[in-house]
C-alpha cells in the first residue's frame, strides 16, 4: 500500500517587513481577494490578543523596575512597545506561517484537506509549551483560502537578568539561546537551529498519523505568502516572456507579432509592478478627522489595498501611495452651518474667558459681528444675517452662558483648592488631580481640540470622554485602589481569559457537537475578554499618570494630527519614521 505524502511549509517574518506579518488579516479585519467570504467562520482562532497587552503583560513590571532604577527622566521608558518598534535593533514580533500540503494537493472537501487540519491543530497545541521564550498573542487556522494555513504571531524574549537593561525583554537571539539552540561552529546560528527543529516536529506530526514528508526541494526561508506568491506570480511572467520572445515575423502575421508585442509589454510592466510591491515599505498616513480617516480605509478594502490600522492613522504600502491620493481628493466632508459653528465657536470662547465681557471679545477675535442690545447676536463673516444667541438653544441664551462661566470658574477653583488639599497629604491622588488641571488648561490654551460626546451639551469640558476617565480614576484612588491593585486585576483577568481560551480549544479538539455549549464558552470568554481590555486600559492610563507622560503622549497624538493639515501631501515611513513629501 502506497504511503501518502505531504510537503510541509515553515516560513518566518517579521514586523516591520513588507508582507512579514498582518495581524489584522489573519483575524479577518479586512478581506484580500484571495479569500472565501463564505467560509471564514469556519477559521480557527486560538489566541487573539492585542501586541500592546501582551507587551503590558510580559513586559510591564521589568520596566517599572528599570524606570525606577533611572535617575535621569530622558532614559525611562514610558512605552516599552513604541521603544522596540520605532527602534532599529529588534523587532517587536514575529510571525511563523505553517503548512502541510499545497493549494494543488490539499483541495477542499477531500480527506487531505482533513488531515491537514487536524495536524496544524496538533502542531499549534504543543508550540507554546515547545518555545516557552515565544510568548504567542495571536495565533489563527485559516480555512479560508485555498489550503489550511497557520499564522502564529509571537514575541521572543528573554528572562535571564542583565547587568544593564531590562531583566526582561525582547531579543530573538537571547530568547532562543535560553531555549538551548546554542549557535553551533558549522556556520548555523540559533535562527537556523530552530526553524530545523520545528521542520523536525512538522515531520514527527506527518509520521505520527501516517504520513511522509514529500521533498520538493524547495527553499523559501524567510518568505513570507505574499512574497512566495508574488514570486510565483514573477516566474509565471517570466515564462511568458520567453515565450513571447521567441516569436519571429517568420512564424506569425504581422497582427499576430503585434499582438504578441502589446502582451510583452503588459508582461514586463506587471513583472516590473510586482517587484515594486515586494520592495515597497510600509509609510504612514494620518488625518486631521476621523471622518475623513474612515472614508479612505473604507475604500482601500472595498478595492482590497491591504492596510494596518494604527492609532493616528493606519499604514499602506508606498506603492499605493497615488491610489490613496486619488481616494482623498474624492472626499467631502459634512458641511457645517453657520448656527452649528457658532455655538462651537461659543464653547471654546467660553473657556478660558475670564467674565461676560471677556467671551464677547474672545469672540468678536474669530471674526464675528458682535451686536448688543435686549438681545445679543452674533454674525459671521461672510453671513447675511446676525443670529441671536439665545435662538442656538436654551444652553446659550445670555443668563445660561452666565451661569456657564460662573460654575466653570468655580469648578477651576474647586479643583485647586482638592490639589492643594492632596499636596499636604501627600494623598496618591495628586497626580491625577494635577493631571486634569492640565487638561483643562490645554483646552484653554487651545492645545487641544473640543470633543463632544453629546451634541446638545455646551459644557464640553466636563462631558469630554477623557475628563470623566480621570475623574472616575480619581474616585477609586480615594477609594483605596493602588497602581498595584490594577496591575492584579489586569494579571488576574489575564489568566481567566487564558483558561476561557484554553477550555473552548479542548472543546474543539475533543470535537464538541454541541453549539450552545461552544457558543456560551465564547461568549464567556469575550465578556472576560472585554474586562481584560477595560483593565489594560486603566492600568495604562494610571501608569502614564504617575510617571508623568500622560498629557504628553496625548499632545503628541495630536499633533500627528495637525501635521497632516500643514503638510496635507505628507506622510512617514513606518519603518524610519522619516516624513517624506
């Protein structure tokens, strides 16, 4: 009886490079063409937790320790994440792509199809517990495209103490050293080691069912799958122009060599157009609106451009870049009336304005004709008409704008007076309170944008999402909670969410019929999910609280922002960070 066989695939990339790795694909945030819509449901997800938790998680009490130990404010590190990624000597994670089989021998439907399944699963059981220094964040069974597939997206990192640095951090090398692949005096390094060692498991898998490895000798190391069918794509070109060329006017009419001509053209520009892509990093784009933001990521998956979402912006490859110009000319913002304007003209004049006088002066700055009288009113330029104040709404008549200075007057004295209460006592709650000092003054100072969670509240200052997080902050600290009291519930939460993850892949393994039973396990796990990230969140946000970064970063944010208005043409490299134009 003929023994069946498999290839196996076992392909490594990295972060920063082009095709190295996209969680946001694996999880199916977006859809390439190369995909299935109708059977992504049947994909396998063991592990989907965000590369910034998993860095808060592995990584966050070694860096404490380190700021700590730091007596000049310049070499602490307030994001460890944003430390690896914007540097130049580590990358901040990996991404393995494991494969039994081909898109040409494992067809769906068919038993191999099964087979390679069940042997991903087996390999993706054991992997963590085989690299313990690989901490795995992401880890997705495609099912979707033409053959079963892995995507297993890991941090490496080390635990043995260094005399400087961290105790703990990232290095590839170091993390698979500790894990005993030792660089050997034969030219193999502790990369090459390894990658060996799992090809080794990937065959120990094949014979543990039944089967062979098939040897295609092959050598794609380091190729990640878009590179690989991008390369298959050049061969298939390459092809077709040696055919083309061999043409002679003997051999065919002259509408035949013309033909043949105009589809060797076509095959040398799709050729040069696809090492293009291959080469072409990945750069930055930000915008000054989140409208504006939508409406172009929107149309990059509609047209299926891939793209990495980031927290300003999102990030595209260079050789999108005019696509991605053509989509924003495209783009026309909701416009504004002059009734809307002028009530958010008013809400920021109204900071800031030391008495009734004050704001109508502060507003008469904007450019607006300023009409007083039984009733005042207020035209703008380029208006026909004055628009009386209190016709915006009863939060803007003439007594209510009154009553809105005095209690904000009051609320800046109130919160002077509990930082000063605070600084006596030494309370823990002091540097939260001077923090939403800062806030407001930033509003004031008009370093920062008015963001309204309600439309029909004026007093945006106090509805501003980010305030009422300080304050409920601040409410638990009086409350007894500690930084260290976050930092547990955040463990805590973590490890449930691990167990939740861990008892819906025994479920499926054991081969769970039962889907009520499967879909409350998931619906478990996202509720503890949820809380994990609410908990990460907070314990981010304290954390940059006392280490004193957090209006900073916030500043920082915007006016990545605000760049793009000044160079609306421009953008980074994701890798350099250098802005070109």
């Amino acid at each position: 009886m003929t023994v069946e066989r498999f290839s196996i695939s076992f392909t490594l990339g990295k972060a920063s490079a082009a095709h190295g790795a996209n969680v946001n694909h694996n999880n199916r945030k977006f859809l390439a063409d190369n995909i299935n819509p109708a059977e992504t449901s049947q994909n396998i997800s063991y592990k989907m937790q965000s590369v910034e938790s998993a860095y808060q998680e592995l990584f966050g009490e070694a860096v404490r320790e380190y700021n700590e130990r730091q007596k000049r404010p310049c070499r602490r590190i307030a994001d460890y994440y944003s430390h690896i990624a914007n540097g130049n000597r580590e990358e901040p994670f990996y991404e393995a792509v494991v494969q039994f089989g081909d898109c040409k021998t494992v067809q769906p439907g068919t038993q191999r199809w099964y087979a390679a399944q069940t042997m991903l699963n087996d390999y993706m059981r054991k992997f963590q517990k085989r690299n313990p220094n690989l901490y795995v964040f992401n880890a997705v069974l495609h099912l979707d495209e033409a053959s079963p597939h892995l995507h297993i997206d890991f941090i490496p990192f080390y635990t043995k103490e260094r005399q400087r640095g961290l105790k703990k951090g990232v290095s590839m090398r170091a993390a698979l050293i500790e894990q005993g692949f030792v660089p050997e005096h034969n030219g193999k390094n502790q990369l090459t080691l390894w990658e060996e060692s799992e090809r080794r498991e990937m065959e120990r898998i094949l014979h543990y069912r039944g089967f062979v490895r098939e040897d295609k000798h092959a050598d794609y190391a380091h190729m990640s799958v878009g590179e690989y069918k991008a390369l298959q794509d050049s061969r298939r070109m390459e092809t077709l122009l040696r055919q083309t060329q061999a043409v002679s006017d003997r051999e065919a009419t002259r509408s035949e060599v013309y033909r043949l001509k105009e589809e060797l053209q076509a095959a040398r520009q799709s050729v040069r157009q696809l090492e293009a892509e291959k080469e072409s990093p990945y750069v930055k784009f930000f915008y000054a609106t989140d409208d504006k933001q939508a409406y172009v990521m929107q149309q990059l998956e509609e047209m299926g451009i891939p793209f990495r979402e980031t927290e300003n912006g999102f990030e595209a490859q260079e050789c999108h870049i005019k696509t991605i110009r053509s989509i924003e000319k495209n783009y026309h913002g909701q416009p504004v009336s002059y009734r809307e304007q002028l009530k958010e003209d008013i809400d920021r004049c109204m900071l800031g304005a030391k008495d009734f006088r004050d704001f109508l002066q502060k507003l008469a700055n904007k450019g607006y004709s300023i009409r007083t009288g039984k009733y005042i009113a207020a035209k703008p330029w380029g208006a026909e008409r004055y628009i009386r104040l209190k016709s915006l709404g009863e939060y803007y008549s003439e007594a209510a704008l009154q009553n809105r200075l005095r209690a904000l007057h009051e609320y800046e004295k109130q919160l002077a007076e509990k930082i000063k209460e605070a600084e006596a006592k030494k309370a823990p709650t002091v540097m939260v309170l001077l923090t939403e000092q800062q806030y407001m003054e930033c509003f004031i100072e008009y370093r920062l944008p008015i963001r309204k969670r309600r439309q029909d509240r004026p007093l945006t200052w106090v509805n501003d999402a980010e305030l009422d997080k300080l304050s409920a902050l601040n409410a638990a600290l009086n409350n007894g909670e500690t930084v260290e009291t976050f930092r547990r519930r955040f463990h805590d939460l973590t490890e449930q969410e691990k167990a939740a993850e861990r008892a819906i892949e025994h479920m499926i393994y054991m081969g769970e019929r039962d889907t009520k039973k499967l879909t409350e396990a998931r619906a478990h796990h996202d509720e503890i999910k949820a809380a994990q990230k609410e908990a990460a969140e907070k314990l981010e946000m304290i954390e940059k609280i006392m280490n004193g970064t957090y209006m900073q970063d916030m500043l920082d944010k915007f006016s990545e922002r605000k760049r793009s208005e000044v160079v609306p043409n421009g953008y980074y490299n994701a890798n350099t960070g250098v802005r070109r134009r």
